[in-house]
C-alpha cells in the first residue's frame, strides 16, 4: 500500500476540527507502526503551521487494561502540542469530543533531554524535574474505535486533552510506582487502578518510550511535560457530570464535563 501522509493527516486534522469520525483511516487497509508515526508528524506539522507547539509526549494502551479495553495488543505513543492541554476545576464542553473517555496518570515534567535505545530508569529519574496529577482525555478520530496500533499512531495516539493538577512533587515524596488511583463521577468511584499497572512503574514506561521513538530519530526534550499511561481502565464520559481524580497520598485533580 502506498500511503499519502499528507492527505491522511489532513484528514485526521479535519476529522478533529469538526468532530466527524473517519471511516477508517487507511481505508480499510492496515499500516506499519512507522508508517502511522510518519503521518502523524505530519498532523503535527500541520498543526504547528497553524501555531501550536510540540510541548510533551504521552504513551497509551500500556497497561494490560488499556489493551483489553481497546483491543490493541501494542503501546501507542504521540506527541502533545500546546492546545491539547486545558486548566483544572474548570468547564471542558463534550461539543469539543466525538467519543472521549477520561483517564488517570502521572505526569512527568523534564529537567534534561531524555533520549537514545539506551535510557534507563536511573536516567528518567535523574531527567525528571516534578511530577503532577493527571486526567488525560482520549478521542479517537475514527469512527467506533475501530483501530489498529497503526491507525491510533496516525491519530497522535488517539490524544483529546491533558489537564494537568498544580500538586507538583518531586519522585522523592512519591512513589510513583505503587500509588493507588481512583476515578469519581459526581463523587461515585467508577474506575481504581494502581500506577505499578503502567509497566511495572510509570518511570520505566518512559524509558520504554525513549527506546522505542529512538527508532525514528525521536527525543524527549527538557520542559517537555510526559504522560506514561493510564493506570487504570478508560472511563467513558458522560456530559453534565463532574469528573475528579485521585492518587491516595497525593492530591486530586478535576473539571466538569459539560453538555453545551
């Protein structure tokens, strides 16, 4: 199959623009993981020329969970520009989404450039500046989730948006692999996990990550914010509903999912 990166991308972006699923993205046809990748840089590069900027890197489908629930066998991993990333404890409208579900995570923010086939959990720890509490929205832009590991690489592995909670700690104060997580609906736990559940701990995701867009020539770069993977199952939202949440120990971060 010979792929036009550009019009798959521009595709992918509209899709995002008006909140109308594609059908499938490579119509019907299956890509390699390199071949999702490159179309996603290209997403981006269409993104940064209408003036976002590349600010961090997140990891999805990781834990066993995340892959059950979406029937993927393989992590994803995509790039997070300035515009996926919203403030808490304020309102985030379900018009803005085609199909989302909420997910928790631990957010890395670098001191240092982490890259190279070789990194090891010594050296994220060493590049990591703070850590922060996070909901990660998920949106594919194909219709039903109908994806493959190819498909969800093309779509920024299927990113929505980052809120981020003002609780930073540095790895010191937290053990970042063995907190339990929590997410609440209006107060009513719906999802729990525990962050060991992201590859043993969010710290060696990272080092997963490095290895693994070394392959194309691909860095983390310090200031950029990371997010591992969710540790727990992907919650589907609901409109009208206020979404909050936690890690024992630590703090909670949250917003309300509006209808309008």
């Amino acid at each position: 199959m010979r792929i036009d990166t550009t019009a798959v991308a521009t595709a992918l972006v509209r899709a995002q623009d008006e909140r109308i699923p594609l059908d499938s993205v490579f119509g019907g046809e299956s890509a390699t993981a390199e071949e999702g990748f490159r179309v996603q840089q290209q997403v981006v590069r269409i993104k940064e020329a209408r003036g976002d900027k590349v600010v961090g890197f997140k990891l999805g489908n990781i834990a066993k969970a995340m892959q059950d629930k979406f029937g993927v066998d393989e992590p994803d991993y995509g790039y997070l520009v300035a515009s996926n990333f919203l403030p808490e404890n304020l309102a985030v409208p379900a018009t803005d989404y085609i199909e989302p579900f909420i997910e928790l995570e631990v957010a890395f923010v670098l001191a240092h450039d982490l890259a190279g086939p070789h990194i090891t959990a010594a050296d994220v720890i060493s590049a990591t500046s703070y850590v922060l509490p996070a909901l990660e929205i998920i949106d594919s832009r194909v219709k039903d989730w109908n994806i493959e590991l190819g498909d969800t690489l093309a779509d920024s592995g299927s990113a929505g948006s980052v809120i981020l909670g003002a609780q930073p700690r540095l790895l010191s104060e937290v053990n970042v692999s063995n907190m339990h997580g929590e997410i609440r609906f209006d107060g009513t736990t719906v999802a729990t996990g525990n962050s060991n559940a992201v590859y043993g701990s969010p710290v060696s995701a990272i080092a997963w990550l490095c290895h693994r867009i070394s392959a194309y020539g691909v860095g983390l770069r310090a200031g950029d914010i990371i997010i591992p993977g969710s540790c727990l199952a992907a919650e589907r939202m609901r409109p009208g509903t206020s979404i909050v949440g936690e890690f024992s120990g630590w703090g909670t971060v949250g917003f309300d999912y509006t209808t309008g």
